[in-house]
C-alpha cells in the first residue's frame, strides 16, 4: 500500500486527486491538508501530491523535503528560475549520505499530467525540424489567471531547441506594422497566442507549416479527469525515479 497525502485537498484538483487516491485498492489516502490544516498530518506518506498556488508550493516543498517525504507537484508556475531554486532545495534538504539510495528523497514536477498533452508537445518537438513555420495557439477557460499557460510555453521552448539543434533559425514572417500583441507572445523566438472564452476547459494547437503543406496537432482536455492517470503514474512511480528533482513526466511513460 502506498500512502498518499494531498496539499491542497479542497482545491478543484486535489479534491479529484483525493477522489481518484480513494478508488485505487494500492494506494492509501493518508492525509488531506488544506489551508489552516497541520502539514505534520502528512509525516509518513510515501508521497505527497501538490495541486496548491504558485504563491504556496516552494514552502510546501521545502518542509515535505526536510521531512524526508517524495513529492509530485502539480502546481504551476516552475519556469527555469523556479525549477533552479526547487532544485538548489531539494539537494541541500539534508545529508543523505548516510541513508540507501531507496530512501532518498525524490520530487517530480509535472507541468502537465496529462499524457495526451505530453505526447502533443513531444510529436511538435519531433515534427519542429521538418517544417519552416511553427506556432502555437492555447485556448484555455476564462478563469485562468496566467497567460500564455506553461504547456505552451514549454511546447515552444521544445520547438525552438529543437529548431536549433537542426541548425533553423526563425520561421518567415513579413510583418513589418501590427497592434501591439497581434503576433503573440515570443517564447524563444516561436509565437504563443493565448485564448480565453467562456465554457473551454484546456486546449492547445501547433500549426506547422511548410511547402504547400501544414502540419495540426491538437490536444484537448475536456475534463480535470484528463490529468488523474497521469498523477496516479507518479504516485506510483516516483519511488524508481533518481533521488533528487525530475521535471516532466516523459520519464515515467518511456518518452524519455
Ligand atoms: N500540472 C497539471 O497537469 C495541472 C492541471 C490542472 C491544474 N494545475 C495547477 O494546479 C494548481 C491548483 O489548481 P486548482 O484548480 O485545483 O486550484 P484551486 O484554487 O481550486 O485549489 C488550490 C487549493 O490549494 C489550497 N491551498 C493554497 N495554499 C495552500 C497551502 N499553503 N497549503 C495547503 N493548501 C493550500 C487552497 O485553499 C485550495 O483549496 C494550480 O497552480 C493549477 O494551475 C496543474
């Protein structure tokens, strides 16, 4: 039985994470902890699921890893001064040195657990190469607070290192006069365009273009149950990962 404790259990996410935990005969819901709640409740679990905020999740890490305790993370917000700081944490939590490997601490963030919208980003990482042009439109519920989202964001920052690898620069663009954001944002030289509408839950476009041909990969998730295989494959399988910080979870489906 592997015990699960849950950070931010009341939230739309950890309440799902909490539901999904509940159903699954290996894995035992130990703790729910929300705002005003003791994290000691969460001394322990074999992991703890984080779907909190941006402005909470690094005071959550950084207790879960002095207490020992493996970590997924959900929680938006890890850009790469983000990602370096949770792992400048987890390194310097405590001396390990003296414990077996099984027993080191491991944290997993996962900027997307849904393994549609892995496998999307991954196809526009292989298909970037191929074409001259490539863009990104994200479509997202209008209660989203940050824009572009970290998919999107991530996805062109797979585009462009792999744009740069086969030696491609920038794709074609003429425009010399535009309303200021008509083109999007700029996330390492691959535009980002970012759409809020009422009644979307979260959706995502790379258009690739070429000659005489395009290339659409879409990825829609429809519901927050898109996200929970994926979080159950981290439960269950952070324990294997490396000790210390994983990023992404290529790693766990075999894309690495
Ligand atoms: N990685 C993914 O695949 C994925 C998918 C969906 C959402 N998210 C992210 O997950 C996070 C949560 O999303 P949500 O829609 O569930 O938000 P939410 O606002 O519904 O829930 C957040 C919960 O965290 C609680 N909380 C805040 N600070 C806390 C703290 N210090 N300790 C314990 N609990 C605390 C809040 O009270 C709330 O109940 C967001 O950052 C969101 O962007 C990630």
């Amino acid at each position: 039985m592997i015990k699960v404790g849950v950070l931010g259990a009341k939230g739309r996410m950890g309440s799902l994470v909490g539901q999904t935990v509940r159903a699954q005969a290996d894995l035992d819901l130990a703790a729910e902890v929300d705002v005003g709640d003791s994290r000691e409740a969460l001394t322990g679990c074999d992991v703890v699921v984080d779907f909190t905020s941006p402005a909470a999740v690094m005071e959550n890490l950084a207790w879960c890893v002095q207490a020992g305790l493996n970590v997924v993370i959900g929680t938006s917000g890890f850009d790469e001064a983000r990602i370096s700081e949770a792992r400048a944490l987890v390194d310097a939590a405590k001396d390990f040195s003296s414990v077996p490997p099984e027993q080191h601490v491991r944290v997993l963030v996962a900027p997307n657990f849904s393994v549609g919208a892995v496998l999307m980003m991954r196809f526009a990482e292989q298909a970037a190469r191929f074409f001259d042009s490539a863009e990104v439109v994200e479509l997202h519920h209008a209660a989203k607070v940050d824009a572009p989202s970290g998919t999107a964001a991530r996805t062109a920052a797979m585009i462009a290192s792999a744009r740069a690898a086969a030696g491609l620069g920038h794709g074609p663009d003429a425009t010399t006069t535009q309303l200021a954001g008509a083109r999007g944002a700029v996330v390492d030289g691959v535009h980002v365009h970012s759409v809020r509408l009422a009644g979307l839950v979260a959706h995502q476009e790379v258009l690739l273009g070429g000659h005489g041909e395009t290339l659409t990969i879409r990825h829609d998730s429809l519901d927050r149950a898109s996200f929970m295989p994926g979080v159950l494959i981290a439960v269950r399988g952070i324990a294997a990962l490396p000790p210390g910080l994983t990023v992404g979870l290529e790693g766990l489906l075999g894309l690495a």
